[in-house]
C-alpha cells in the first residue's frame, strides 16, 4: 500500500496557498494605515445639521474635521465623551477659512466603503491567484507522469471486463484450446498452486492481421470474467526518454490492483523488436528502456497469489527478442491462422446473424470464393452485401451480393464510367480468355470462377477470378510451374491473336520472375543452386524476389539470370502452342465477353470441353512438364 505523505494541517507546505494569505494581509494593513484614510472613528455618531455644525466649529467644540465629497465629519468632546459629529456638505466657500481662523486640523477623506474597496483589489488577485494554482496543480501531476501527463498510461489503457465467450468466435478451435486453460487457471488459482503447478505468464498470440487475435483474448478474459487491461505497443513509444517504462509501470500497476485480470498488448514488436544487429537501432534508448521494463515487470509479479496474465499479438514473431520469448515470460505461443473451409462457413454464419438473408445464399459457395481470407476479410465481405443491397432497396440479401461483395474484396470496386476504346477493349479480351484457358487446362492451376472485362480497382482493365480448391501451405513444383504459365498466359494471347503485344502484362511478368527467383533462391528446386538456400525466406509465400543483400558469387548471378530467362522463354513458347492449338475456344470466349462484358467460370468450361469433344482432344491437358535443368 502506498504512504500517504500529505501533511495533516490545510495550509503546511502549500506554498501557494501561504502566499495568498499574506497578500490578503498586506492589503489590509494598506488600506488601514494609507494615507487619507479617515481618521474619525471610535467615538459615539451622531447626526446634525450643517448649520450646527458650523456653531460647533465657531464655539471650538470640535477638535478635528474630516471633508468628504457629500458629507463632513467633526469629532468633539461631550460631557467627556469622544463624540462624531455628521453633517450633509453645502456649498460653503467660507468653511475652511472659518477652520483655519479657529485654528482647528482638517483633511478629506475617501467616503468608499472600505470592504468593498478591498474587494476591487482583492478579485484581480484572486483571479491570478486561481489561474496560477490551477496550472500548478496541473504540472505537479504531470511532473510524476512525465512532461504534461505524457507517460500516464491510464488515458491509453482501454480497461473493461469484455462479454466476449468462445461461443461468439468461430474458424480457431485449435487456438481456443490452447487458451482454456488459462481460463480454468484465472477462474481456479488455488487447484494450480496447491499440486506446484505454474501457468505460463505470457502467451503470445500468433498470426496474420484480422484472424482475431485480439478478439480472442477478449474472449479469455470474458470467459474468466477478469478485468481486461489492452494497450497497443505504439503506445508505449514516445520521443522523450524514461515515458515508455513509466507506462509500462502504470500498466502492471493496474492490473496487480485488479488481479485476477489480464493484460493484452497488441503488436508488441513495437517495442519488442530484437536488440541484435539489424533488430533493434542502437541509439534508440526510449524502445530498449521500455523493452527491459516490460522484461522486469514480467519477472516482478507474483502469479501465485495474484494471477495476471500477460497476452501479447503480433504477426512478426521473428523480429522479437529472444529474451521475450524464453521460458518465464512468453514461453507459450499459439497459432491464430486463417481459417479453413469449415472455419470460414462458421465465421459466416456468426457475422450472418443480424442479416436478412433470401432463400439463395449458399454459405458454403460464399465460403468456396473466399479460400485464403481471415475473419476480418469475411465481416468485410457480409457488411458489403448487406449495403449492396440496401443501396438497391432491396428487403434481403442475396447470393448475388455476396458474388459482389468478394468481387469488391478481391479485384475491387467496379469502373463502369471508366471508358476504354474498342481497341484497348479487344486487348483486354484476349488477354483475360488466355489467363482464363490456360488455367482451367493446367494442373496445379486455381481454377477460374469468374472472366469480366470491366475495369475494377485503380489500374485494372479486366480480370480473371481464380478460386483455389483449399488454403494453400505448400506448393510443389509442377504448382509453382503452373502459376508461371497462368502468368505468362495473357501476354501469349495478345501476342497469338492480335501479333503485338501490350503494356498490360507488367505486373504478370513480375510475379512470373519472382515465383522463378524463389524457386531458386529459397526452395532448392533448380540446379542452380542446388540445395542451398542463397537468402533467408521473407514472410510472403513466394519470397518475392532476392533481398538487398546478396551471399552468392558473380558466377552464381549470372547463372540465375540465364535460368529465369531460359525458363521464362520454354514457358512461354509452350503457352503460345497450347492457345494456338485452342483458338476457337479463345475466339468463342472473346466474343461472349465482348457481348456480355463478364462469364462465369462454368461457362469457360464449357466452351473449353465443347472444343475438346468437338476435336476429339483429351478432356485436359497437363502441363506437367519437367523443366530442363
């Protein structure tokens, strides 16, 4: 418990508060003893006419005489009292002629009250006095919390006690159950201590952006009905140095006075990037300081007798300190991935519930479509279904919204303003019918749902939506192979059908070379290379590309290069045959695109098999071919 250090009496030690008194009293004392102050008090008052007033004056029965602005005072002496005399002025020229004759002292005098005097030197005091109390009072707090309350964590700490179950989550069961027991640890505390046993301090929650991390430890705490103490790491980062521990202080300081809680600190490497070389800048002293706090509060709490459990989320668990991650502080990681088909129609039909769905919507088709998205992804998706069609009065969603609202996600908004000549807009036929036919022909390849030739998104002029079977985690080669050719695919097209090729296949070719590059660089799949790897993988699947620093040979390089290209050239070529050998079916698709602007991935298949059954063709061709290395 902390010390109360607040002196007993009001006034000790306020500086502040001393000094106001003391300007109260030298005023007082000022305007009792100033000069032309009337000096005639302390005798019995009494009220006469100025004509008797003047008789007094005439007789000497007065001894002093005091002339305001409307009335005149006179003290006397009366049977041996002290009497004061007053009377109304009147315009009289001899009066003072008549005092000086009798010779009897005069002055004048101010006829304001003295307290409401006072008063009108008081308020502007009073005034700065408040305001200077007021700033003061807040710089003292400031003071203990950093330059003007900056390091004050309880404004950035979101404190509650979340409603969030299980229940309400869907498409994490494997992180679920990894996190029951914490739940049973918060809610029983003395089952664990009583046979040794010690919950882990730090879990750390692991995963790509909008899997729901942070909704999962809401949930922790609200299935173990503990206070919930989240704080995002940027938070924790300021420019001054020393504000960063201080919060981090604040924070656990909170927690302990509530515990049993937790506390959750989302995108921890913010400030737990690794402090080795090319982690963590040397010369950054606030992220270390606020790093090494956080390593002492996890090591400082008692977790026996007062359980706080400390979750953090990140979805860049490699640039963290390995002195985060060692055994007492977050020793436990759990995966929160994107989730799988069942996961996805689960995730659905949770988002789905304040909705109102036609008879159409199949979840399981919506959950097909949107293979690879997080949870986020699919809120995302529900919520533009259900303002597509309220944005076309309609009383209820259908399945073709929810087609829409993945269009939007995946391709983006559609350009039906933006006007393309006929010519540019033939380019993009072929182009797209070539992606389309190569991938529907190809194993290994996505298959195609979806052929439209209306511009979407920034740059996009048309597009072919592929939809993977499943969440891809590995590729083999003949997949990776297959992806080069789906590639290189519409830049064939324009080159088989119009002889000239366009601007259109920028990007395309870019990925091709990547996807080669990695096969190269990280997968050991070429003899170029061999089996070793030439840089470290990066976080997306394919690598994408070779980094800034290079730890192979010239020799090495420059055998790269003539593989991509060589490679690239073989692949090509082959494409350029199959969509030779297919023409009718791509001058066929061109046409309905042309006509109908956007077909559907059935339909593809269709023109695709008709062509095949009309020419006696086999039902699908494989293009697993070996490359020559």
């Amino acid at each position: 418990m902390r010390q109360n250090n607040k002196p007993n009496s009001p006034i000790g030690g306020n500086p502040i508060l001393i000094f106001a008194i003391f300007t109260i009293v030298v005023i007082l004392i000022f305007k009792v003893f100033s000069p032309g102050g009337s000096v005639l008090s302390g005798g019995i008052s009494q009220t006469i006419s100025y004509y008797e007033l003047k008789q007094l004056i005439e007789n000497k029965e007065v001894e002093q005489v005091s002339i305001g602005q409307t009335i005149i005072k006179a003290q006397g002496d009366k049977d041996g009292q002290n009497i004061i005399y007053t009377a109304k002025k009147v315009n009289d020229s001899s009066l003072v002629p008549l005092l000086d004759s009798k010779s009897i002292p005069y002055s004048g005098f101010s006829e304001t009250n003295w307290f409401t005097d006072m008063l009108g030197w008081l308020i502007p005091v009073f005034i700065i006095l408040g305001l200077w109390m007021f700033m003061a009072s807040r710089m003292q707090k400031s003071m203990g919390n950093g330059i003007f309350g900056m390091g004050n964590a309880k404004k950035l700490v979101n404190a509650e006690k979340p409603k969030v179950r299980f229940d309400d989550m869907a498409g994490n069961k494997e992180a679920k159950e990894e996190v029951v027991e914490i739940v049973d640890f918060l809610k029983h505390p003395d089952r664990y201590a009583s046979i040794g046993a010690k919950i882990p301090k730090g879990v750390l929650l692991v995963g790509p952006p909008g899997t729901g991390k942070t909704l999962l430890a809401k949930a922790v705490a609200g299935e173990a009905n503990v206070p919930f103490f989240s704080m995002s790491g940027s938070s924790f980062i300021e420019m001054f140095v020393g504000l960063g521990a201080s919060r981090v202080r604040d924070l656990f300081d909170m927690a302990k006075k509530e515990a049993p809680s937790i506390i959750f600190i989302d995108e921890i490497d913010a400030i737990g990037k690794s402090r080795a070389a090319g982690g963590m800048i040397s010369g950054n002293d606030e992220r270390e300081q606020t790093l090494n706090q956080l390593l002492a509060e996890m090591d400082g709490f008692n977790s026996d007798s007062s359980p706080v459990i400390v979750l953090a989320a990140t979805n860049r668990p490699e640039v963290l300190d390995p002195a985060l991650l060692r055994p007492g502080r977050f020793d436990r990681q759990v995966l929160v991935d994107k989730p799988d088909f069942n996961g996805r129609v689960d995730i659905l039909k949770v988002h789905i519930k304040s909705v109102k769905l036609s008879r159409d919507v199949d979840l399981q088709e919506i959950a097909r479509l949107t293979a690879g998205l997080a949870g986020a992804d699919l809120a995302n998706i529900i919520n533009e279904a259900a303002l597509l069609a309220g944005r076309a009065n309609k009383q209820e969603v259908s399945q073709q919204d929810f087609r829409e609202a993945v269009e939007r996600s995946i391709a983006g908004l559609e350009k039906k303003s933006r006007r393309i000549s006929p010519k540019e807009k033939k380019i993009v036929a072929y182009h797209e019918s070539g992606h389309a036919v190569i991938a529907e022909m190809t194993e290994g390849a996505s298959k195609v749902n979806k052929v439209s030739i209306i511009p979407r998104g920034m740059a996009a002029l048309g597009y072919t939506l592929h939809t993977p079977e499943e969440n891809r985690y590995l590729m083999q080669k003949h997949e990776l192979i297959a992806e080069v050719d789906v590639l290189l695919s519409g830049r064939a097209a324009e080159d088989v059908f119009l002889g000239e090729i366009s601007t259109g296949a920028s990007n395309d070719l870019e990925r091709a070379t990547d996807i080669l590059k990695s096969m190269i660089s990280y997968y050991g799949m070429t003899d170029v290379s061999g089996l070793m790897v030439l840089e470290k993988p990066r976080n997306s699947f394919l690598g994408g590309g070779l980094g800034n620093q290079r730890e192979f040979s010239e020799k090495t390089a420059e055998d790269m290069d003539n593989f991509i290209k060589s490679t690239l050239n073989d692949r090509y070529n082959f494409v350029k045959q199959t969509l030779t050998d297919y023409k009718e079916a791509i001058e066929l698709m061109v046409s309905e695109l042309f006509e109908k602007e956007v077909i559907d991935g059935s339909r593809v298949r269709d023109i695709i098999s008709e062509f095949e059954v009309k020419n006696n063709l086999p039902t699908r061709l494989v293009a697993r071919e070996q490359l020559d290395d």
